[in-house]
C-alpha cells in the first residue's frame, strides 16, 4: 500500500545552502508521486550580488555561471541579466529541471512570494507553508568551522 501523498517545501535562494537542502529533499525527503514546492521569498531591498547556481549544478565558477544566466541564452554574449528578477527566475527554473531530471515523476513548482512588510523571512515561509498545507520543510544551513570539525 503507497503513502498518501506528502507536500515538500524547500526553501530556495541562490546559494549552496538551498543547493544542499534541494538535494537533501530530494534524496531523503521526496517519493515520486509526492510534491516538491520550490518557494522563494522576494526582499525587493535586497539586490543579488552574485549567482550561485553553479554550486548546485556543478558549473566551474568562471564565465559558465553568468553564461547560464544571459538574457539572450545562447549568443555568447556573456552578459547577465539581474534586471526584474531574470537571474532568480533562471535559478529557480535550473531547480525545478535538476528535480525533473533526478525524479522525473516528481510534481514540482515553483512559488515565489514577496516579503511581507509585517512579517520577517521566517514567518513568510512558516505562514505560507500553513497556507499551502506543506508536511515538510527544508531550509539550508550554514555551517561554521567549529560545526564541522566538532560534528564530522
């Protein structure tokens, strides 16, 4: 007899903590006919300075990471596009194939909300994963030095 269908959350940002918690997810938390919810928080007084995507998909850090982000995709201009939210968009997209590509069977989406004025960053995400009825959900951490030398 299969498990009822569970609602996975994680949250993703463009950086190697999100990367770490999409692949965690994906291998610990996920069956094939549950649902995975890529969800970005929008800080409009927040600019991206840099594009991690190629922490997660295991691009070298050169021109290749600002490749996968122009706004023509595929002149060879090199050039990046943080304009409107582009480079998010592209980062949340990548997520969403490396999910396909990992469980093919997996219904995944995307949802992104902009932070709300009354409410810091983790009551948006506990708010809208009541919202949504997720069972789980999975933030990246960061881990210092002293962490990983004390927890192996």
């Amino acid at each position: 007899m299969q498990e009822p269908a569970k609602i996975v959350l994680v949250v993703a940002d463009p950086n190697r903590e999100s990367s770490s918690a999409l692949q965690y997810a994906l291998s610990h938390s996920v069956l094939d006919h549950d649902e995975l919810i890529l969800f970005h928080v929008d800080n409009p007084s927040n600019w991206i300075h840099a594009f991690h995507l190629n922490t997660f998909l295991k691009i070298p850090p050169a021109n290749a990471g600002v490749h996968a982000m122009s706004s023509d995709h595929g002149s060879g201009s090199g050039t990046a596009n943080l304009e409107k939210g582009t480079a998010v968009k592209d980062f949340l997209e990548e997520m969403k194939k490396e999910c396909n590509r990992t469980k093919p069977k997996l219904n995944v989406r995307i949802e992104r909300v902009a932070l709300e004025a009354a409410r810091d960053r983790a009551n948006t995400i506990l708010h809208h994963s009541e919202v949504l009825g997720v069972d789980i959900v999975v933030i990246g951490q960061k881990r210092s030095l002293f962490a990983k030398g004390h927890l192996g």
